[in-house]
C-alpha cells in the first residue's frame, strides 16, 4: 500500500528573517522658553477672541454708579472692565509679595558669600 501522506513531500521552503531596519533612536526635544510663549500667545489670542464674541453679543447699555459716578456702558464693556479690577486687586498685591521674596533672597545670598 502507498501512503499517500508520505509520497507527497513538499519542497523545502526557507524562511529567512525579515530585516527591518532599526527603529530610528528617538530624539527628546526640550521644550524652550519660546515654544512656551508661542503657547501663551496662542491661548491669549483665542481668550482675546471670545471675549471680543462675549462683548458684541452683550451690548445691551446698563447704568453704572460708583462713588456718585455714574454712567452707561455696554453690558459687555462693564463686565470686562470689573473683571480687570478685580485680576487687579489679586495681581498687585500678589506682584508686591514676588518682589519682597526675591529681595529677602537677593540679601540672604549676599550674606552667604561673604
């Protein structure tokens, strides 16, 4: 009896090993004071957009007293104008304090290389 199963032998293929080329040595790119106000400026100009959307859109003219002054102002206009104020308020103070900081430093480090 012939066996069917070992008559038919298939030629013997060789398989060689894909060569792939090395994956290229990644490179960190440090991120630079630049990129980081290209970043600012982006997020400014997009923050500048919807405020100027947020003031067109609420030009409704409201009355405005403070201190006996008073007038008329746009909605939008007087919503911006208050919020200035009030980054104002947090801003100075907290700009005094950086500058009070960076003085006690500036001595201690005077102290130290003496």
């Amino acid at each position: 009896m012939i066996d069917h199963d070992s008559a038919r032998q298939e030629p013997a293929t060789t398989v060689e090993p894909e060569t792939t080329p090395p994956p290229a040595p990644t490179v960190k790119v440090r991120r630079t004071r630049i990129s980081g106000l290209w970043i600012g400026m982006i997020l400014a100009a997009v923050v500048l957009l919807l405020l100027l959307v947020f003031i067109l859109q609420n030009n409704q003219p409201v009355d405005i007293a403070f201190f006996g002054m008073s007038g008329q102002f746009p909605l939008g206009v007087a919503l911006l104008l208050a919020a200035i104020c009030g980054v104002l308020l947090v801003a100075v103070p907290g700009g005094a304090r950086i500058l009070q900081l960076r003085r006690t430093v500036r001595r201690a480090g005077a102290r130290h290389a003496r």
